[in-house]
DNA sequence: TTGTATGCGTTATCAA
DNA sequence: TTGATAACGCATACAA
C-alpha cells in the first residue's frame, strides 16, 4: 500500500509536501497541489491511521462497549450513542463485554492504550472490589450504578423510583398479588436489586405485604427467561393478578407463557415491564412500561465524555447523571 | 502515561528488555523479570496499541460495518460473529454504516488503514456502480448479493429460494390472495427485488396471478413499516388472505395492524416473514419464517475473511457463498 | 542474557 | 512556498 514516502517520489516533491496536501495546509502552490493529487490518485494513497494517531496521541474515536448486542435495548443504546457522537465528529466503535469482567476490563485497557480517545462502558460484571480498576487518568464514563470511586462520571437511569412508579401503576389498577421477575441478587446495586427495592418501597407505601412466593428470579434478561418465569409461577401454583418484569424483553416472554396458559392480559394478569422498547408497542397486548430516557442518557454520556476528552473542567467532581423515568401505559394493564 | 522507555528506566534496563518481558520472550533473567514487573506495576504502564500496531502492520481486530444497530437481525448477527471470531482470536470493532454510501466507503478506508486487519462489510449503500471502490488488496467479505465485480468474497443468503418456499407454504396452506410488502425496487439486485422475484415465481408455479394492487411498498424494514402496510391494504380496501413481509420485524409490525383492525391471523390473514428473528417465536400468535442460516453465514464470513488476512490461498478467486434457507412454520400460518 | 540501531508512516518545527 | 529533521512508542535484527 502507497505510503506519503511513495507519493512524494512519483510527485517529486517531498513527503512534508504530501503531508501538507493531505491536511488542507494554506500554503502550497497549486500546480504542486495538483501534482501530488494526481500522483496520489495514481497510486490510490489512504493515509494510515496507526501513524497518524501515533503522531496526533489522538484517534476521534471513542469506544462503547456494551454486553450483548442482541438485546434491543443495547441496539437502540448504540445508535443514540452514534448520533450524539457525531455531532462531534467522532467515530464510535462498539464492543461487547458479555458481561463479563475480564472484557470490561480488556475495553479499558483498549481505551487506556489509545485506541480510543475515551470509552462509554456499560458495568455489569465489574463490582465494587474492582473500583481500582477504575481509578485511570483518561476519558471513561460509566453506564451504570454508581458503586465506583474513581473519579469516573457516571450515567445511570432512576431504577428505584422506575420500579416504585411500576408497581404503584400496577396496584392503581388493582392488582394486590404482584408478582416481580428480577434477576439474581448480587451483593452490588445492580439494576435488578434497585428494582426490586422499588416494588417493595412501593407495595409498602399501597400497605400490601410482600410475599417471597411472588419473587422470582431469572438469570438471564431474555424472552426465553420471561416465559420460564411465569411458568414456574403457574407451576408452583402461585395466584398473582400483576406481574412487574425486570425488562420489556422478559416482559414480552412472560406475555407469550400466560397466553399460552390461557391467561388473559390484561384481564387475568397485568403485566409491565422496564426500558419503554419500540417492540412494547407492537406487542398483543401493547406493553405497559417504565421510559428511562436512553436518548437522553446516550446524549449525556457522550457529552460527560467529551468534556474529560477536551479537557474541559479537568478538576470537576466526578459527575452522576440520573435520567429521569416515567411510566408509560398500555394495553397491557389497561382497566378490566 | 508510561511508555516503555519510562519503565526501562526505572527498571534500570534497556527498551528492549521491557519489551522482551511484556511479549513473554524466553531468554529473560527471572530477576530481571521481576524488577521489570515491578515497574511497570509501579508506572501503571500499558503498551500503546498504535504503536505496537504501526510496528506489527497488523491489529488483530476486525471490523464489522452494518446498516443499523437496532435491527435484532443485525444484533444477533453482530454476536455471532464476534463468537466466531473469538475462535481466531481476532476481536471485533462493529460500526454502523446507517445504510449511507458514504459510511460504507469510510469503512472500507479504516480498513484499508490497517486499523483493522479486515473487514466484514454489509453493502445496502453501495451499488454496482460503485464496484470500483472495492478493487481493494486488503481482506474484505461483502456481505450481500454480488453486485460487485471486483476481487472480493460474497456472503448472501438465498433470497429467491426464501421467498418462494415462503410464499407455497401461504398457498399450501389455502392462501390465494397473497400482499407482498417490500421496500422500493432499485435497479440492483437487493433483497427486497430478489425476495420479490421468489413470491412472483412461487405465485407463478402455482399458476396464481399476480396483482399489482397486492404489492406494498415501504421505506424502512420496520414496526412502523410493518403496520403501515397493512394500513395502506385496508385503506384501499384491498382483499388478501396472506402476507408475506420482508423481514419478521416488518411482519411483527402488520401483526399488530391486523389485530388492531380485527382480523385474525391466521384464521382471516396468515402471515410469514424473514430472517428467523428470536422475537418471532415469541409473538402472538407466533410468527412464520424463513430462516436464512444466520449463523452459518457468520462464521462462513469469518472464515473467508480469516483465510484472506492469512494469506492461505491468495490466489483463490473470490468466493460467493449462499447460505440455505428453509420455511419456518409457526402459528400465524397454521391451518384454519 | 541484554543492549544498540533502525524503521514502521505521519506531522510539527523550523530553516531555507 | 518547500523541505530537512526529529519524534510519536514499539519491536525486529543483530551485536555484544
């Protein structure tokens, strides 16, 4: 591949000559401008990156790197992230971590070894014990609960009070025996041990007692996890008349098990879930849930980022974003 | 940050020496070694990927450009060709190309400056027009019908094929007055043009006429789309007594139209789609498909693009490899 | 077993 | 207006 080296040689001028073409320098004559864009032409010239960004220390990308791509949660996540980003001519490059600690901490040793100028990483297999992993002295935003104490910024969205606003939607139309399908509880706040704490705040302020047997815990947030949940609730027997999912996709799977069990939505059961997907509202029934803002938070994260990038406010606190929340009702928990 | 030179320093040994503990190099005094570790450790250093890459001539990453992220059909294929190409040890960058001509020639170029040692690029903007571009001495698999002239390998699925099983199994199950919704017919072979081609040859051997008035199209393979459609069949008072959509997203949207004008499916309108997305299995009713092998088409991709970038057979021609497809039957075609 | 010299492709600086 | 030099950080070849 033609190098600045070999152009300079066909157009028999030097490489700062080249160089000087490439990057749109004011003062070249332009009949040598000429000749080097058609000697560049003739040899079908591509700056290389590596080079230049060893040269410049920068690479107008950033990373973003999420769990899994399959879910349509992250899919919409990435390309809000895309557009925000462009509006600072930066590249986005996106990686998945599957949830596992050893890639998140791989995401950040890319970042950190300037293959980024900064990086957008979504937590989950990282815990509070790792927080030195985090103390780094380049651009990082962190998508998730703060459990850090490094100076990162943080963007999270308000899992509590989404849950709380959930299940109190779900008491307001009647339901009393509210079943919650939430992931393991680990011993950080993660999303699912946030939201669960929310349901409970909010059937304590209804005066509803909760009840283990409605508790139920899935390890994965997937179709495929909604709909064994709901069939180990109708296997154990367990009455329940709402049904608050951790995410939209659970919430989808659990729609598809209780029409199976020909139970009716939302007559029978109720069902909300958590993210306001675009599936939700094309779903049979149409699928109550909770909006956190993700446009707002993909907006917010690239602007925390490119702040730390820029440098500006080099000295500001680390910084936690919390987006608002709020619930979206369907058919899905409409009146019966 | 720390570069090598810094930890040589403080280790009291030469560049080199860091370098021969940081790659593992055998002959390394093991106190030596340790002194070099603890260097590092102390500096917190991390090799500098642009460098290291401009000296390799290679990155050991691959990129994956695809129209959309938020398409599940592009999530699931993103996953499965990082797990693909995990068993390479090759990482993978995604980027999004929003199906522009102009992002996907920006992605052939990073490619082309060595910021990835290939390249698996979905081609929606590109047209033939274009094959110029990808006359390119660098590791590419196009994924996509083959449009192009130039020295590259294809990935496609069979798109004729796919439609017309899909479009016997709606007239084997008594459909006589199948839609068709499609995006715009270009003057290059897409996948909407061929997957049109299948449902007119699967009408055709049936000895069904076609009806223009049974051709949707629409812009964007969506929900929205989807539900448009069928409002735009309703609204014209066309009779049809199947559909076969583009895409299942595309299908799970007129799912949600049919329902929501009351018609059942399949009893009043069977439906089927494309693409075997995980979400149609889980609909209501459950949605009839076409699988075309995605994950064979991953890791056939993988694998063209691997042999390219290692340079076993570099004389081989370029390859077009279709994956099969076959007929997913589910409820929403079930007999009635 | 360790170190020296050199170059990967680019661009900033400064001199011509 | 153009060019020589040097440097970004790393690793290969070879010397010591």
């Amino acid at each position: 591949m033609a190098t600045i080296q070999d152009v300079a040689r066909a157009a028999g001028v030097s490489p700062m000559t080249v160089s000087n073409v490439i990057n749109d320098h004011p003062h070249v004559k332009s009949s040598t401008r000429a000749k080097v864009v058609k000697a560049m032409e003739e040899l079908d010239y591509r700056v290389n990156h590596a080079a230049r960004n060893l040269r410049a220390g920068r690479t107008f990308t950033i990373g973003l790197a999420v769990p899994e791509f399959d879910r349509p949660f992250w899919g919409h996540f990435a390309t809000r992230v895309i557009e925000e980003a462009a509006a600072y001519n930066l590249r986005v490059l996106v990686e998945q971590t599957g949830r596992s600690k050893e890639n998140e901490i791989n995401a950040l040793a890319l970042s950190r070894n300037r293959m980024y100028d900064g990086l957008i990483l979504s937590t989950v297999g990282l815990s509070a014990g790792d927080a030195n992993m985090l103390r780094v002295d380049y651009p990082v935003v962190i998508l998730g609960e703060r459990i850090f104490s490094g100076p990162v910024d943080h963007v999270a969205m308000d899992n509590v009070d989404g849950a709380k606003a959930a299940t109190a939607h779900l008491i307001e139309r009647g339901c009393r025996r509210i079943a919650a399908v939430m992931g393991p509880m680990g011993t950080d706040p993660d999303a699912s041990s946030l939201r669960y704490a929310g349901y409970l705040q909010a059937l304590e302020t209804a005066a509803i007692g909760s009840d283990s047997s409605l508790h139920v815990t899935i390890n994965e947030f997937t179709l495929k996890g909604g709909r064994e949940a709901v069939d180990r609730l109708l296997h154990a027997g367990t009455h329940f008349d709402g049904l608050f999912c951790a995410t939209d996709t659970v919430a989808l799977g659990a729609l598809r098990a209780l029409h199976e069990a020909k139970l009716r939505v939302p007559e029978d059961v109720k069902v909300i879930g958590f993210d306001n997907l675009e599936e939700g509202e094309y779903s049979i029934p149409a699928l109550s849930t909770v909006d956190p803002d993700s446009t707002d938070m993909a907006r917010t994260a690239v602007k925390l980022l490119v702040q730390r990038i820029s440098g500006e406010s080099p000295e500001r606190e680390p910084l936690e974003f919390i987006s608002s929340v709020r619930v979206i009702a369907r058919g899905s928990t409409a009146a019966s």
